[in-house]
C-alpha cells in the first residue's frame, strides 16, 4: 500500500519555508505521494454550511488562510523528483475544461508524469457564485465537464461537443506525459464523492479511481466493489482507490485537541498509535492511504509542519509492509 501526506496549505503557518521542508522531507522519508485540495474563499454569511450543511455550520477556521492548489504543486514538483503529487481534490464547478487540461498536463510535464487530478463536486454555493456557475444541476456539469477534459487530453485538433461545453476544433498542446489503458494521453483522474446513484455512474465510467474522504476502510472497500462492478458495465476494468484520512497528531509540547468537525472520522494520538489504523487500511485492500493535517488547530508553526513528517515517518514501513 502506498502512503501520502498533504502539503502544508491551510493556516498562516503554510509558508514557503514549510512547504519546501515539507515536501523535501516527505520525499526523503520514503512517502509516495503530496497533495493539495481547492478552496478560496470564507463567506461571513454563506448561503450553505460547511459540506452542504445548515448555515450555522462554519468552515473549518484554517480554510481563512489557503495557498492556492495549482500552484502550489508546481513548487513542490520543482523541488521533488518522485513522489506523486495530487488534488484531492480540484473543485470541477471553479474552471473550464481546455484550460484546466493545459495547466494539468504543463503540471505533468513538468513534474515528469507524477500528476493525480483528484476531481470533485463541492458544495459552496458561494464558490460557485463567485465563478458564475450554476449550482443547479451541478453533478450532470461536472460529468460533462470530465468528458471534456479527457478530450483536450487527446492528440490534436481536438473538439468536444457536450451539453455544458463546447470546444471548437483546434490544437491544444502539450499534451500530458501519462497515458491511459487505451495508450491515450491522460492524466490520472480520481474522483471524490458517490453519494449517489448518478454520482456513482460518474466515478465508473470516467474515473481511473475513487477518492473517498474520512470513510473507514471497510466502507471503502464495500464502495469499491460496487464501483467495481458498475465499472464492468461500461467495459472498463477495476478502479483504483485513495483513501483520504484526517489525522490529528499528539506531539511533544502541545495540548492534544478534540479535531473539531473531524474529530470522529480523524485518526489521532502517536505515530504508533495510528500503526493499526494503517495496517487495517492495508489489509482491507487499500491502495493508497493519504493523511490530512490541515485542520489540525494547534499548528503552532511553520516549523511544525515540517516537523510533522518526521512524526508520520513510521508510517511509511507499516504502509508498505
């Protein structure tokens, strides 16, 4: 099983300084993967609660400060050689298929074809305002919208004709390093959500994986067999997996916290004692465990996140066993 870590972003504390060391450290210490997700703005009166809940349901307070996601994996991919970097995951409803297929495959190239594009739905109606797009009818968008993307992927010219998107016949290139099963170019596409039925379609007819996040293993690998099997549907073969955990560290020096939002789904207390968590996830046939620090409150420093992966690096040989 593989493991990764998400990049210092959230907070004041994720500066130049912590994502170099971060992301250097990470790749020295064995981990196989650094990630990104996508926000970019706190409204003071959102018209939808924190993950499509009531009002009264704020964000997380370390969303109030947030690098960028593109941009910050093109640092990371120009001071790392071989850990995978990924989103997980890239809100579809905040762009535009040719142009998110030119910075993914520029991010491919340049990173020598270690590209995940982890996509996803969201749910802030305020970040969809914000990009003039609609909320409604947001999931039939977005599979338009991923159908889209793989065709600005393929040789030139390329042309998509879709309910949402139209793309004239035209050159778009480069094009990405990574190839698909039929030998196309294409950069790894996981998907988040699969709440529902259409949901699901979505994931086993365009996805090359899912990207679930704070399920537990057994409710993953039960989501993968469904997946798995609607995937046989379309002709196409077993998906992988990423499995997305928030972790809440117990660290020398600093008072232990409940994890707020995430306090039941985290996995929190030493390295050795989130061992067994990561041997669950292995034995239930999980691919690729990524932690999640970023809500963690107490991050006192730049300097504390950078010392985090020397707290999660007994992890990598539980991982890969």
């Amino acid at each position: 099983m593989k493991i990764g870590l998400c990049l210092p972003q959230l907070n004041q504390h994720a500066d130049r300084t912590a994502v170099s060391g971060f992301a250097r450290n990470a790749e020295a210490a064995g981990f196989d993967s650094l990630w990104v997700q996508d926000h970019f703005m706190v409204p003071e009166q959102p018209q939808v609660g924190y993950a499509g809940g009531p009002t009264d349901l704020p964000m997380p307070d370390p969303y109030r400060c947030m690098l960028s996601p593109i941009e910050t994996l093109a640092f990371v991919a120009a001071i790392t050689e071989r850990a995978q970097i990924g989103t997980s995951i890239l809100v579809t409803a905040y762009y535009r298929p040719l142009l998110l297929a030119k910075r993914l495959a520029t991010l491919d190239i340049l990173s020598g074809g270690r590209v995940v594009a982890g996509l996803g739905l969201g749910w802030s109606k305020d970040e969809y305002d914000q990009m003039d797009t609609p909320f409604a009818r947001r999931g039939a968008r977005m599979t338009d919208f991923i159908r889209a993307l793989k065709a600005c992927w393929l040789p030139d010219p390329v042309e998509y004709h879709g309910e949402f998107f139209e793309v004239p016949r035209s050159d778009s290139s480069p094009k990405p390093l990574q190839r698909n099963a039929a030998g196309e170019p294409q950069v790894e596409i996981a998907i988040g959500g699969g709440g529902n039925a259409a949901g699901q379609r979505r994931i086993a007819e365009l996805g090359d994986a899912w990207n679930p996040a704070g399920a537990p293993p057994e409710m993953v690998a039960a989501g993968m067999a469904a997946l798995n099997a609607l995937a046989k549907e379309y002709g196409r073969g077993p998906l992988g997996n990423y499995m997305r955990v928030f972790a809440n560290p117990t660290m020398p020096g600093i008072e232990p916290w409940h994890g707020g939002f995430f306090g039941p789904m985290s996995w929190s207390g030493t390295a050795e004692e989130m061992r067994p968590r990561v041997e669950e996830a292995r034995d239930a046939g999980i691919e690729h465990v990524i932690i999640e620090t970023g809500f963690w409150e107490p991050c006192p420093s730049p300097q504390n996140w950078i010392d985090q992966v020397e707290f999660f690096a007994p992890l990598v040989d539980a991982a890969h066993g």
